[in-house]
C-alpha cells in the first residue's frame, strides 16, 4: 500500500468512526435501558452503564404479555415464511430467466407492476379475502400466506439467474437431467450467497411485521414479538423497561442469522449485478 493510499484510508477510518458510534448509541442504551427499572431510564444523567434489573424486568414481560410464546411465534412465522419465499421467488425467476414462454415480457412487468402499489391500498381487501373468505384469521397461515409472493424476491432472483452461463444448464440437459434435478441440485447452489441475502431480507421483514399480524391475529396466545411488545404501550402507562427488554431479545435471532449467513451476504448484494 502507498504511502498516499494508507494516509486516505486512515482519515476515512477516522470520520467514519463517529458515523459508526453515532449508529450504535440507540443500539446501546436499548441494551442499558433493559437492565435498569423504569424510574431510572428518564434519570438525569441518563444512565450509560448496565444495571442489574434484567431479571425483573424479563419477569414483567413475560407475566403482561408472555413474551416468550410470542417469540416462539414469530420465529415460527418468519421460518416458514423465509423458507416459503425463498422457494418460490427462486422458482419464478429461474423460469423468467431461463424459459422462453408467450406473453414472458407482459408477466415479468405485471410482477414489477406490484411493487408500485402501496401497501395500505390492499390490505383491506387482502383482509377480507383471508379473514372472510379463507378463514385464516388467528393462524400462521394467515400470516404467512398472502406474502409468500414476493415481487422483489422474484425480480432479484430473475437478475441472478440471468448471470448464470446458459451452456451450463444445456450440458446438463444433455447429460440427461430433468429440468427439476437441473434447478436444485445445479442452478441454486451455484446462486448460494444470493439465497442468502434474500434470506435476511425476508426474515428481517416477517420478523419486524407488525400492521398485518395485528390485523389477523386477536388472540394473545397467537402474538408475535411485535404485536406483543404493542400491548405494553397503554393509554396511561408505557412499561419502558419491558419494551426495552423485549426489543434486546428480538434482536438475537436476526443477529445469530446474520452471523451465520454474513460470508455470504456481500457476494449476494452484488449478485446478477452484471450479466455475463
């Protein structure tokens, strides 16, 4: 590294360090905040330094809302529904990339269509159609079901797919394999880190839903972690330090994935950015 080279990346180290902090302030006191009663949070000076109500402040939660089922809850729905959206946004855009059909072009633009239409315009009848008509309110399936078709999934895994050398899947016609072997034992482990970026995206937005499953479900036993953590917030009384605590642990398992999945994730982000 030229001596030019290490002194700009070290005074971009240096301004960026600040940015880093700044994000991870609310990060932190989240965590401190869970450890203190809620007569201490609104303390002047504001407390900088974990305490040692953690304990006490878990045992609220989980005696007002039952926090843990709820977590439970949503690790279910957002499993499912990870795994669900994942397997079907891959399918449609392998077969807008890779398959030549009548009025392709007409379906592709009809699926980027929808991701212009605002969301608050379809949820009543979506609500109708799933609570009315399928009966599925106060399910998993109520949730999960009227977003497993995910517009930007297919239109991301279609660019991916793209990137793939065409000769690849025609050798392996040729070799005999069947258009079901061709797609899960060559074409998606190949696109790996991109099923992996997608993972994150759609389990971070099942994870932090919060409008639908409130919508569908009203009985608490069925609460996710969002809508559990919304009862906490009442017209006289706001349990901070239960808030608190809750958000902390719904943290953790969109963290462990990330982990998990992050030597993947920057390769994903770029993937089908260019078409060979």
């Amino acid at each position: 590294m030229s001596k030019q080279r290490f002194w700009l990346a070290l005074v971009l180290h240096v301004g960026l360090l600040p940015l880093a902090l700044l994000w991870l302030a609310p990060l932190w006191l989240m965590v401190v905040f869970a450890t203190h009663p809620e007569e201490e949070i609104f303390r002047i000076p504001t407390p900088l330094h974990p305490g040692g109500a953690f304990g006490q402040n878990l045992a609220n939660l989980q005696a007002d809302t039952n926090f843990l089922r709820a977590l439970l809850n949503s690790v279910v729905v957002s499993g499912l529904y990870t795994l669900g959206g994942l397997l079907l946004s891959a399918m449609a855009g392998y077969a807008l990339a890779v398959y030549q059909f009548r009025f392709k072009a007409l379906v592709f633009s009809f699926i980027v269509a929808t991701l212009t239409i605002p969301y608050f315009v379809v949820v009543i009848p979506q609500y109708i159609l799933v609570a009315r008509d399928l009966k599925l309110t106060n399910t998993f399936w109520g949730v999960i079901l009227p977003f497993l078709a995910n517009a930007l999934g297919v239109f991301y895994m279609r660019q991916v797919f793209l990137s793939l050398p065409s000769s690849l899947l025609d050798a392996a016609r040729v070799d005999g394999a069947g258009e079901v072997r061709i797609f899960f034992q060559i074409a998606l482990p190949l696109v790996r880190p991109a099923l992996a970026a997608l993972a994150l995206i759609l389990f971070l937005n099942a994870w932090n839903d919060y409008l639908w499953p409130l919508l569908v479900l009203s009985q608490k036993e069925m609460y996710t972690a969002p809508v559990a953590l919304g009862t906490l917030i009442g017209l006289t009384r706001v349990s901070w330090g239960g808030i608190m605590v809750g958000s902390a642990l719904m943290t953790v398992p969109f963290l462990l994935l990330f982990l998990f999945l992050q030597r993947y994730f920057v390769a994903g982000i770029t993937a089908g950015a260019v078409k060979e």
